[in-house]
C-alpha cells in the first residue's frame, strides 16, 4: 500500500516554516504497514495543486494532504478539492456544532468568515478538529483515498491519532513492516558495504539493507515487508545478528537511538558519571546530552571554557601550557579533560578544543584544526582533527568525533 503526502503553503517553500508534518506522518504511516512514495510541497496555486493531486493519483492509493484550510483568503485547498472532485460545498452540521463550541469556549464571536469552515465539499466525510476550527475531509474517489488536514502540527496530529490511521487500518489489509537498525561509528559506508557485500547480497527480495550515513555515523537499517509479524521480526533480527558479528568493531548500539543517548544509556546501566570540557563547540555538546530526558543520572555538566583564564581557573590548566604551546594543542586539551575529571569529579569526561572558524586560524593551525580529548580515572586517549572550513559543520564534526572517542573507551571497560 502506496501513500503520498502533499502539503500546501508558500511559507513552506520560502523556508519561513520547517515542514514537520511530512516526516511524523511517514512514520506513522510506516508504523501500520503504509509504505510512502513521495513527498510534495506546493505552493498556494490551484494550478499547482491540482497538478499535484492529479499526479499523486497515479502513484499512491493514500493522498494525504496538510494546509491552506483556514478562514482567510489564501487558503484555497478546500475551494481547489472540490474543484478537483467536481463538487459543490454543503455545511457539514457537525463540523458548524464545534466551531460554535471553539468559540463559545473562548468566549468570541462567531464570525461569519468562521462559520464557512463547516462548509465542505459535497462529497467527503468530516474529520472533526477538536482543536481547531478547520475540519479534516476524507474522499474515497476513483479508487483512491485523499486525506485533506490542517497544518498546524498539533491539529493535524490529533485527527491522524484519532481518526485518521485507525481508519486506515480498518479500510486496507494492510502488510506489516518491520525495522531493525545497528548504529555504527568510525567507519565510511563505502568500507562497511564491502565488509557485509555478501551478506547483503544473501538478503531476500523482501528484506532491504539501506545505509544511512551522518558525520561519522553509519545506521544499517534492515527493511522487511510481509504478512507474518512473527516470522519477518525473526528473520529480520537473523540477519541483522550476521551484520553485527561481521562489523562488531565498529556497532555503537542495535536500535535506532542518536549516539549520545546510546552513551548514556551505557553509562547509566554502569553508574558512571560524566563532565565536559568545551571550548570551541561552545556548549553544544553537553546540549547533545541534556536534551535526553533522565541525561542528569549521567551528565553532571563542565565548562565552556574559551579563554585562557577560565582554562585556568576553572580546569587547571598551566598557565606555561598555555602560552608555550596554545589553546589549540595536545597539551592543553589533555589538561582540560584532566582537570575535568578531577575538579568535577566525574568517572569520565570529554574535552574539545579549536579552531572553529572562519577565522582565527594559522599556518601551523588553520581553520579546521580540533584536539578532542576523552578519559577516564585510569585512562587518557587524545586525538588531532583538520576538519573544514565551515564554523557550524565544524562543532558539529567536533561533538560527533568527541562521541565516537568516547564511545570506545566506553567498549574497553565492556570488553
């Protein structure tokens, strides 16, 4: 079973807004067995729109479609539906009761422009929007369904929670889906292929290997399709075991979790604590791990550190450090995460240090250059980067590096 998704709206295309939607429908289409096949955003043009749904017919069996439903004039996808449908509009009783009921609620008049959202095309049934004033539709039309929703993210959740996948459910009989993801860090997608070429080459036509490469990160995601739950999920973690025997070096985690939560997670189960030192990624890191809920049972917290004096005051680095070999050294960085460990008496600790750019760099350090350093009580493991160019890239390559670091010191006290 075959979906697309369409949303509508110049503030889309324009980059004003992110386009959220699309992504938590897919995988809550996924979830139930509906596989997406293409995802569209238009702008706020009945040509464009009806050009959209008409092309979307012909791939999927599940248009759903986000935005252009509210009272004001550019918002034209209910007019451009029944268009499409070759439709008139009737007021729909049950969707004029709740928009009366929003407003009484809220204590505002009820506006005539308002009382036009209980208007609907003639031939669709009413999805009621119990947070909005906008009510979703649902057409069955020439073998096709076409789901049409608010944009606003909590409204349109509500009615796919409520309304929407149950009934999608109910409707089809629907395959099931299954997902198995291994995480793994410090090796490209090019020389994991190659290590796992026959594995993947053994795999059935029903099971697919996709390779999901991220600044040092590569998730291998197993995709099976069929109709027995039990037996894909059995086969499916089958394989997904040969994978993760053959790159074991490299497996950070056998579930699709970002790399810092894998991190805490290890940590948490061992009782271990954890401090950063940052000076060149400026925080980011220790936001990594702070926007986990329950990350304070690991991260204690540290320092963000970028001049020498707090280097100083705050992680004990020598002051000769300093000045005989610079921030942007071996030297400092291995004090930094030593006086991490032993000013914020935590069991490990990671330290990052410098050049972020775009200027500030050297000959001997140009923009790009970064010291991480991680350890532990018993143990300190330093490491050189020449990264790019580029300032945001370059905190991000530093956390992600950091993290990998970290993650193999935490495999030897596993091992």
């Amino acid at each position: 079973m075959l979906a697309e998704i369409i949303t509508i709206g110049d503030e889309i295309l324009i980059g004003q807004i992110v386009d959220t939607n699309s992504a938590w429908i897919a995988r809550e289409l996924n979830n139930i067995g509906v596989r997406v096949k293409q995802i569209s955003s238009v702008s706020d043009d009945r040509e464009h729109i009806l050009k959209a749904l008409a092309e979307a017919h012909h791939r999927a069996n599940i248009i759903l479609i986000t935005g252009g439903l509210g009272p004001t004039k550019d918002d034209i996808t209910k007019k451009t539906l029944a268009e499409y449908f070759n439709v008139g509009f009737v007021e729909s009783d049950e969707a004029l009761v709740n928009v009366e009921q929003i407003f009484k609620k809220y204590n505002r008049p009820l506006l005539d422009v308002n009382k036009l959202q209980a208007q609907v095309p003639a031939n669709c049934e009413v999805i009621l929007n119990k947070n909005g004033t906008a009510p979703g539709m649902w057409f069955d039309h020439d073998g096709r369904i076409y789901i049409s929703m608010p944009g606003v993210p909590f409204e349109m959740m509500y009615m796919m929670e409520d309304t929407v996948l149950p009934k999608l459910k109910t409707s089809f009989d629907l395959p099931h889906i299954i997902h198995k993801t291994i995480l793994t860090v410090g090796e490209g997608e090019s020389f994991l292929a190659q290590r796992i070429e026959d594995i993947e080459d053994s795999l059935p036509s029903h099971i697919k290997l996709a390779y999901l490469p991220k600044l040092g990160q590569v998730r291998l995601r197993l995709s099976a399709y069929g109709t027995d739950e039990a037996a894909l999920t059995d086969e499916v973690n089958r394989y997904a075991q040969k994978i993760s025997e053959r790159v074991a070096n490299v497996v950070a985690a056998h579930e699709d979790l970002p790399l810092e939560k894998v991190i805490l997670d290890k940590m948490a189960v061992k009782g271990f604590t954890l401090s950063v030192a940052e000076s060149c990624t400026g925080g980011y890191i220790s936001h990594l791990f702070t926007q986990h809920a329950g990350s304070s049972a690991v991260f204690l917290g540290g320092a963000v550190s970028y001049s020498y004096e707090l280097k100083e005051s705050i992680l004990g680095v020598k002051n000769e450090t300093l000045w005989q070999t610079g921030a942007v050294s071996q030297e400092t960085v291995k004090e930094m995460v030593e006086g991490a460990i032993l000013n914020f008496k935590s069991d490990y600790a990671i330290a990052v240090t410098g050049v972020a750019g775009p200027g500030g760099g050297s000959e001997d350090k140009p923009v790009g250059t970064v010291w991480i350093a991680v350890a532990s009580v018993n143990k300190t493991v330093t490491k050189k980067f020449t990264f790019g160019s580029k300032r945001a890239q370059n905190i991000e390559r530093t956390a992600i590096s950091a993290l990998g670091m970290l993650n193999t010191l935490l495999a030897e006290v596993e091992n």
